[in-house]
C-alpha cells in the first residue's frame, strides 16, 4: 500500500513533514541508537515506527512537566509501545511507580526491555502483547494487571475527576498502517476512543479520568493542537471539546500560520508571561525562535507595553525586515550556536517567498489596517452593550454608535475584493478568538512553549511530539451514541469553515437558521464568544458550547432531515466495545 493512500485513508494531506518522515534516516547518532540500528532488519509498517533515543531530551521534558506530574508519583503506569524503553525508564525513575505495565507487541524490542524486568525488586510488569492499542489496554484490564485500581459506580464524583494514581503513555509515531482497512484509525482513531470513553466512563476512564502522554508524528500534530482557525477540523473541534491538550516537545516550525499578523507573537509573549510565573526556562538549546523573539521583546519592555503594542497594530513585521534584521543579526554574532539554528531554518523559508509575494501581501495588509481598526472599536462597542456594569445609559449610547459604525464597515468590508476579503475576515476572526477569554484554540493557552527537538533525537531520524492530554470534566452525562452524534454533526457543519453559522445550517435544512439559532445564547452573547450579529459568527469562531447548544436545539426540532438524522445516528464498528475488551475485531490500530 502506497504512503500517499494510506494518508490520503487517515484524512491527511501531503506535508513537508510526511514526506521526510517517509525518507527518515537510519543514520545512527546516539549510542541508543546505534545501538537499535545494529539488529534492525524490521521492513515495512514496524520500521516506520520512532524510538526516542536521547537521555537529554527526556531530561528537559521532565524538567519541565515534572511539577506537574508530582501529584502522580508512586501511581500506576500503562506504557503502551515503550520500544527501546528510554523514556519508559527515565519517567519510572521520576515517578517511582507501584506498578509499571509495559504493553510491547515488537519482539525485536526484548532485549532492551528484559533488564527492566530483571531489576532488583523490579516494579516493572510485561503486560499482553496485542498488535493493537485498544486490545493491549483492554487486555490489561481484563487481566487484573491493575489491582490497585477500583470501578467507580455510575453517579459517582470520581468518574469527572482526574484520577492520579494512573498515567497513561502511548507510542503512536507510527504513520504507516498495515493494512488499507486499518489506516484510517491510525493515531486518530485511537486518541478518539481513549478521549470519548473519558465521558463515557468506559474503559481505562472507568477508575476516572486519566492524563496521557502520547508521542505522536509531528505531522499529526496540528490535527490535536490547531495553531490557526483554519487548521481546526471537526475531529480537532471534538478533540478540545473533550480534552486540555499541549505540546510538551515537538520540531521547530520555521513558518507559522498566523506570524503576518501580531497574533502569533502575541501568543508567544502569552505563553513566557505563564513560564515565568511558573519559573519555568528553556535552555538555549530548546528554544524556538518564536519563544527567543517574545524573550527580546520583554527584555526592556513591560508586558503590558508590548501587548498593547501588538493588540493595536495587526500587521505583523514585514518578510523584508524580518530577513534583514535576521542577517544582520547572524552576520554580528549576536545569535550564536545553539541560539542561531532555528534562526537560520527561519531565514531559509522566509527566502523561499517570492519578492512579489512579500510585496503584494504587505500592501494588502496596509491597505486593510484602518478598516481593521474600525472593527475593532465595533467589537468594543459591543461588548460595552451586553457589559450588565454599565449604566443602561451607557450601554444604549454604546448601541446606537455601534449600530451606526457597523453599517460602515460592514459596507467597507464588502467593497473589497475576494482575496483582501479573505484576508480581512480571517485575521479578524483569530483576533477575537486569541482575546477572548477562555482562547478559542487550546494552543493560546498553553502553559510553556514547547521545547524544541532535533531528529537524531529519534530513530529513524525524523520529528516527534509529545502531546499532554488531560480529559475535561463532561459538563453533563453521554452516551457513545450522543457523542457520535455531536462529532458527526460538527463534521456537517465544518464542511467550510468560512461560511457563517447561518449558511451552514441553512444547506442542512432549508430554513432551520430560524428555528435554531434563536435558542443558541451563545451564539448571540459577545461575551460567549458570540455576536449580537449572527450574520457575523462564521463557522471557525463557534466554541464547543455553541455546538453543545446547537446540537441540543436540533436534536429537538420535530423536522430535521431523515437522511442526515440517518447518517448521524448511524452505527458502525463499535470502538467503544473494543476498548472495554470485546475481542470481536479484527482492525490493526497502531
């Protein structure tokens, strides 16, 4: 089976970093790794599989989530796939587990494993070996490998609670699927059972909720953690419904998807602002070059200083003068080894923008800045009228200017041509998602910014992230099937993101935005994250309280469509059996 199919199965696109992984090294840096590479002879969808090789990076990993992960010491480990067992090893000695439940299906992994098990007084415990993810976990609690842990009874407080003295680590770093019918669930498939059943109760989640680390390909990684409005599809829409997920460790990215405006860096000085409260450092070797700019930032300059700044300038620093400042900087020696790495990745793709490129998209943003500024003082009067602290006076003053302003603007808006459109609105839209409070993407809160990896870090040589997934407390009782539902649902909705939330339920249902919209309070309360203007609520800004609403309000309207009610309550192969143990299928999951 050809990559190209198997990602094209999974619902993933052709990326810079797929392609690399697919042409990964097996040049041996490390001495773990060359250590792997002297009897690997594996072929196929098990040499795909990356190991992580480097004591350093492990170190750094859990000096910075260690704080964290204290409540759990002395708890119970799952460690599905821990291959060469490094990072196994390294977070059992932080830990200091009561028990350890290695799930390795690999052969090829047992003599790295067996000295774990022939330690002194070893905690460590070989738990059954299924080719598959779910059956492995399932198996293990079928086996009783988990005596410590008790089922909590339906109603109980304990099921919507963490529960610390379990911690789950997954492998899933594998992109090649063995077979046409199993590529679909590789890695997201997966995390979706295993964050699903954290509502259900089912599962693994029966003992309560449980954290997981899981090592994923980097390439998946914004599927998890959307960076952008436009990364978030209806899995990653249901993926922040359910969980807190941050990147822990991942690549550097030399481009991101919001860096032409300030939002970005916002985020960035957003998330050095929480590090030092934490008293949290990356070491020079780890740092991105986002992370080094928001640092230079604050440098001389109060917080308060330099978010005002971005807040009121959207416009970002120009291609032209970030190269420059950039050589200028390599060329004096002010950003020397390890501090210039990223830097140099960074200037290498900002070169690969044509002139013309940089030239036309510096106008366009020039051209839209006062309009932007218009908008946002329409935003401002807005939330003035719904602000129950301000006198009624005040508040329908604040109405009647932003009545008047808005149909300027709006009227501005609409003379620009397609591409500026576009431009405008989605800047528009991730502004007021980044300051909205909570964020509207898990990665504007996120608690430190990632630590930077190199590829020889792992083998084969290619680039991993460590997501930290936490379950949310289900807001209320679901069943698999109201789950199914709800995601099925968002994928209708989310077929174009750009659309407003009208539009889109309108080619459901001729005519249901008149029904439906008007019970949805959140859609409408700026405060919400909503507009007093439903015209205004595209897609990409809707929060998972206004699907829970929305979902809620359809699933009570007597004239819903028969062939979409089909499709969403429709049953398919029950992964939620899988995962409690029901050994009736037969689909390899990573």
């Amino acid at each position: 089976m050809r990559p190209s199919l198997i990602l094209r199965a999974a619902g993933v696109r052709k990326t810079p970093g797929l392609q690399q992984a697919r042409k990964a090294t097996r040049r041996a840096v490390l001495p773990l790794a060359q250590q792997l590479a002297e009897n690997d002879s594996r072929t196929g969808a098990a040499a795909t599989r990356a190991d992580i090789v480097s004591p350093a990076l492990c170190d750094d990993i859990l000096s910075c989530i260690g704080p964290s992960l204290e409540p759990y010491k002395h708890c119970d480990i799952v460690d599905v796939n821990p291959g060469a067992g490094l990072w196994s090893s390294r977070l059992h000695e932080f830990l200091k587990p009561r028990r350890h439940v290695l799930l390795e299906p690999d052969a090829f992994y047992k003599p790295f494993l067996q000295p774990l098990y022939d330690q002194p007084n070893s905690k460590y415990v070989s738990g059954p070996s299924h080719e598959t993810t779910l059956q492995s976990l399932a198996a293990t609690l079928e086996n009783g490998l988990l005596p410590d842990q008790h089922t909590l009874k339906h109603g109980d407080p304990g099921l919507n609670q963490p529960n610390k003295s379990l911690l789950l680590l997954i492998n899933l770093s594998r992109y090649k699927a063995p077979t046409t019918r199993s590529a679909y669930f590789v890695v997201r498939e997966t995390l979706n059972v295993l964050t699903s059943t954290a509502w259900t109760h089912t599962g693994i989640h029966k003992y309560g909720q449980v954290r997981m680390l899981v090592w994923i390909g980097d390439y998946f990684e914004d599927k998890f953690v959307p960076k952008d409005l436009n990364q978030v599809d209806p899995y990653g829409f249901s993926f922040q419904h359910r969980t807190q997920t941050h990147v822990v460790a991942s690549a550097d990215k030399p481009r991101m998807p919001r860096e032409e405006t300030t939002t970005e860096l916002s985020s960035a000085v957003r998330a050095l602002v929480k590090m030092r409260k934490l008293g949290l450092e990356l070491p020079p070797n780890r740092q991105s070059w986002l992370h080094q700019k928001a640092l230079s930032l604050l440098e001389t300059r109060s917080v308060d200083d330099v978010q005002a700044e971005m807040k009121s300038n959207v416009a970002g620093q120009s291609a032209d003068d970030e190269i420059k400042s950039i050589e200028t900087q390599l060329a004096s020696g002010a950003l020397k080894s390890p501090l210039d790495v990223p830097w140099q990745t960074r200037l290498a793709e900002l070169k690969k923008i044509t002139p013309r490129g940089r030239n036309v998209r510096e106008t366009e943003f020039t051209q839209l800045k006062p309009l932007w500024a218009q908008f946002d003082e329409y935003y401002r009067l807005e939330s003035t009228v719904v602000d129950e602290s301000q006198s009624a006076q005040e508040r329908l003053a604040a109405k009647e200017k932003m009545e008047k302003l808005g149909v300027v603007v709006k009227k501005q808006a609409r003379k620009q041509n397609k591409m500026r459109q576009q431009i405008f609105f989605k800047a528009l839209d991730d502004r007021r998602a980044f300051y909205h409070d909570p964020p509207l993407l898990s990665w504007d809160s996120r608690p430190f910014e990632p630590l930077r990896t190199e590829p020889h870090e792992f083998f084969p040589q290619q680039s991993l992230s460590l997501l930290d997934i936490t379950p949310k407390p289900a807001p209320r009782d679901y069943s698999q099937g109201d789950l199914t539902y709800w995601q099925r649902f968002a994928d209708r909705m989310f077929e174009r993101t750009s659309a407003t939330v009208s539009k889109a339920l309108n080619s459901m249902r001729a005519g249901s935005p008149e029904i439906i919209l008007p019970q949805v309070r959140a859609v409408h309360d700026p405060r919400r994250g909503g507009s007093l203007d439903v015209e205004d609520m595209r897609i990409r800004r809707l929060t998972p309280e206004m699907m829970d609403e929305i979902v809620d309000a359809w699933r009570s309207w007597a004239f819903r469509p028969e062939t979409l009610e089909k499709y969403f309550l429709e049953t398919r192969l029950d992964w939620f059996d899988l995962a409690e143990g029901t050994n009736n299928v037969g689909i390899t999951l990573n």
